[in-house]
C-alpha cells in the first residue's frame, strides 16, 4: 500500500533545571532522564508488550469545529542531552494492516482508512512533557462522516515516523498502527428495548392514558449508540405488521392476538433524536385509539414498527424493528371510566350472631341501610352482595355514614371470596381472603361522639390501604357491611351514596 506522507512538526524542550547522569541504558528506548548520551525519536506506543498495535477506542478527544475524533499519539526521545526543539516528519502507512489481520493482532472485520477518512495537520505542533523527558503527541483526526460507511467494523490508521530537522530515527520502535471499533464512538440507531426474543416488547405496564384524546400512549425509545457528533438528527420509521402472523404460528404470540389496523392507531413516523443522558436518544410513541380497539375484547393487539431510514447515521438491522403487544382487555379495563359495582336492590341481610338485638334496615325509598340496636349482648348483623372484579386493577370503596355516637360498638366493611351465611361472622379465621376495608371501633377511638361525613376520614380501625383493594385474580367476591356492640347510639349508624369502585 502506498504511503500517504504528512509532515508534523514537533516542538520539544526541556523541563530539567539539572544534569542528571546514569550509565548502562540503552539509549534508544530511553523514556526519561536516565543517560546523558542524545537517544533517538520513536514511538512508546511501539514496545515489544503492544508490538505497535495500539487500542485507543478509550483515548479520544471529541473535535466539534472539525467534525471529528482526534486519537493522541506520544512520540518521545531518549536521552537527556541537547534539549532543543525539533521537528519529527511523520507519515501515514496502512501497509502493515493486512497482515496484522492476518495473525490475530487485529480483528477479521478491520478495514484500513483511506486518505479521504481522516486529517493530518502538517503544522501540528508537539509539546513538551513533564519529568524531563522530550515528548509530544500527533493527533490524526479522524473524520465523523467517514465513519459511517464503517458501521460494525473496526477501523485501523498505521503512523510512521520517517525522520526528524534533527536526530535520528529508531527504526525498531518507528511504526504503529491504532485502531478502535467504530460502534462504539460512532454507533448505529436502534430501538433500546429491542434484542429480545423475536423483539417482542409487552408494553402494558409502560403506557401513559390521554383523557383529552381517548388513547393510550407507548413508549419506545430510540438511541444512536457512540459518544462522537452529538448533533441533532431525524429517524424515519414505519408500521410493519409482516412478521405477526409468524410469530402466532411459532408460538411466541398468542392464537387470539391480532394485527392493529391503520384505523387502530396513529405514529408520528419522523422522530428528533437529541442529546439525552450523554447518548442522542428519541421517542417513537404509537397512540392507540381506545375506542377502536373495543372490537378486540378478549384479543391480544399486537403491532410492529421499524426504523426504516435517518437523515445521519446507520440502522442497527438487527434492532431496528420492535412488535408491541398488549392484552386489550386489561387496557379497556384500565382506562374505562369508573362506575359503581355495587347495585343497591341486591342488598342481602345476613344474620351474622344468632340471635341478635342488632338490626340492619334496607330502606329502598332513600338507597340507605340503618343499622340500630345493641342492648349489651355484643351481637351484630349486617348486609351484603356479590360483585364481579378485574384482576390486577385498583379498587375503592366508601360511603357516607351518620350517627349520635355510639358506645363499644364496631361498624365494618368486608371483602371476601366466600359467601356469607347466617349464625357466621365475617372474619379472616372464615375466609383467609377476607379483609377489613373501612371500620369505625370506638375502642379505638372513633364513632363515640356524632359524626357525619365519608366513612374514609371517620373511621379509625384500618390503618394501611384504607378502602382500597387489588385483587389477585378475576372472579365474584363479596361485600359485607356489619355492625354490633353495646349501644350503637340514640339514631344508630346510617350509611347512604355506597359506592365500590
């Protein structure tokens, strides 16, 4: 390969205030104040350790007015004697590349820069270095729209010092050849959260709801791997639902999953990518219009987007595509509005003690229940019904409670997977299931004196998750609302606007 020369003049001067003398070094590869003898120039990056082959992916200096990645080079020379400044003429020679492939010292996918790839400054000037020794460094500058074409390979620049305004050259230390993967300084843009099986992406638990607009919206981020230009750039991307079919047939998308229509969904198919946490990263973000997708209850949706150009840079082929799935059903779940399970003409009265001086009153005319009584005997009674719940979604539940205030008595709601019966408390020793939810106890100091207000900010019993509920799985459970004691009050304790939500 023919040599492609520049000339890199090198400024040296001497940081030592004394002469220092030692004897029996070899002046040649001297790399500090060890000889008085003048050593000759050469690369320390040369040594028999590296053999010249210098990695130097973690040693670069970013050149934003070139465009570029600079790669510093130290050139040294041994010696201690005439410190003057000087001049070093270094050149470009790629010729030792190939075999260095060959052998093993360089990876198979390495490629040669040509002379259109990089910029070497002929009037470069290399400074002194400290401890006394002449040293300075050429930074060859390699350029940012070069590397693309490179993209997955690693690329190599071999450097020669071929002479010098003053001292000889060591021709055994004189070459070297530097080289870095371009993916890692200048990578290629791919979505983060692809490389998965099949880039399959679940996206249920990673969603924001747009009431204004009725969708619901994904997040997928897309990066350009690499620290080198940092500047602004568009992706281009597109809607590619070919490969769902497959996947259905191989067994990574469930037998019911179907493919989202045009009408499904929109995308914004040009995404800014900018600086972010020190990597250009962007957000394709499809919005899937819930009203639509109503037609697939009890489907899985699924949909495939692709990076399909940019206006910078390569495409990652193996990361550029990413099919979202979700379970329609628990979308529509989520972002449905909240309406009130509980149906006041299915209120049952259970008598929980057997017999009881507690009565619970369904009163249709006003939708209230009244609980009275409690002539010392402790006995209670209470009402329930049977509701139908989403597992996995939150749930709240509440009323408005009055009373005179009341003397040892309990007011309590219930959560349970068992029905209730006559002559059986509602309790976790019944049902392990079951759990209280609200609960005004006046031995813990609540309800003695009149109140009137949400059940919610009365009551005194539940201390953690007040009224709320997730269920584990769907199915039917019950509500009970109980009260007894000693004395539930002149008025008693009435509960109207019951709602479970």
């Amino acid at each position: 390969m023919a040599m492609n020369k520049r000339i890199f003049i090198i400024t040296i001067s001497a940081l030592c205030l004394g002469l220092v003398i030692f004897v029996g070094c070899k002046q040649d590869f001297i790399q500090g104040v060890k000889t008085v003898e003048t050593g000759k120039v050469y690369f320390p990056g040369a040594d028999s350790i590296s053999g010249g082959v210098i990695p130097v992916v973690n040693n670069y200096v970013i050149d934003t007015s070139a465009n570029a990645i600079g790669f510093p080079v130290k050139i040294y020379r041994g010696g201690f004697s005439d410190n003057t400044n000087f001049t070093v003429n270094v050149s470009v020679d790629n010729s030792a590349i190939s075999g260095l492939m060959q052998s093993g010292k360089l990876p198979t996918n390495t490629v040669a820069l040509s002379p259109d790839d990089y910029i070497l400054n002929p009037t470069d000037t290399i400074s002194l270095g400290s401890g006394g020794t002449m040293t300075g460094e050429i930074t060859p500058l390699v350029k940012n729209s070069s590397l693309e074409k490179y993209s997955g390979k690693v690329v190599a620049l071999g450097l020669t010092i071929s002479g010098s305004s003053k001292f000889d050259v060591n021709a055994e230390m004189n070459k070297v050849v530097i080289y870095f993967p371009v993916d890692s300084l200048l990578g290629q843009i791919y979505f983060t959260n692809a490389g998965q099986t099949n880039n399959l992406v679940s996206v249920i638990k990673n969603y924001v709801f747009d009431s204004a607009a009725h969708t619901v919206n994904f997040s997928l981020p897309i990066a350009r791997a690499g620290v080198a230009d940092m500047s602004a750039f568009t992706a281009n991307l597109s809607v590619d639902n070919s490969a769902i079919a497959g996947l259905v047939n191989n067994g990574n998308l469930p037998a019911n999953t179907v493919a989202l229509s045009p009408g499904d969904y929109t995308l914004n198919q040009n995404i800014n990518l900018t600086v972010s946490n020190g990597m250009l990263m962007g957000i394709a973000m499809p919005k899937i219009n819930v009203a639509s997708i109503e037609q697939y209850s009890g489907k899985v949706a699924a949909l495939g987007i692709t990076i399909t150009s940019s206006s910078k840079y390569m495409i990652n082929p193996e990361r550029s595509t990413v099919i979202i799935y979700f379970n329609v059903d628990d979308i529509l779940n989520i972002v449905a509005p909240r309406v009130n399970l509980l149906d006041f003409s299915k209120w049952t009265p259970v008598k929980l003690s057997i017999p009881t001086t507690v009565t619970a009153t369904i009163n249709p005319s006003d939708n209230s229940i009244w609980f009275q009584g409690g002539t010392g005997g402790y006995d209670q009674a209470g009402v329930y019904q049977a509701i139908q719940v989403k597992a996995n979604l939150p749930y709240k539940v509440d009323m408005n409670v009055e009373g005179s205030g009341a003397n040892n008595v309990w007011f309590e709601i219930w959560i349970s997977s068992k029905q209730p019966v006559d002559g059986q408390d509602v309790t976790a020793s019944w049902d392990p299931t079951a759990k209280t939810l609200l609960g005004i106890n006046t031995w813990d100091g609540c309800g003695k004196s009149a109140f009137n207000g949400l059940l919610s900010q009365i009551q005194c019993e539940v201390k953690v998750g007040q009224g709320t509920i997730t269920f584990p799985t769907s199915g039917t459970y019950y509500i009970t609302i109980k009260s007894g004691g000693n004395d539930l009050g002149t008025t008693g304790i009435k509960a109207t606007n019951i709602y479970f939500k």
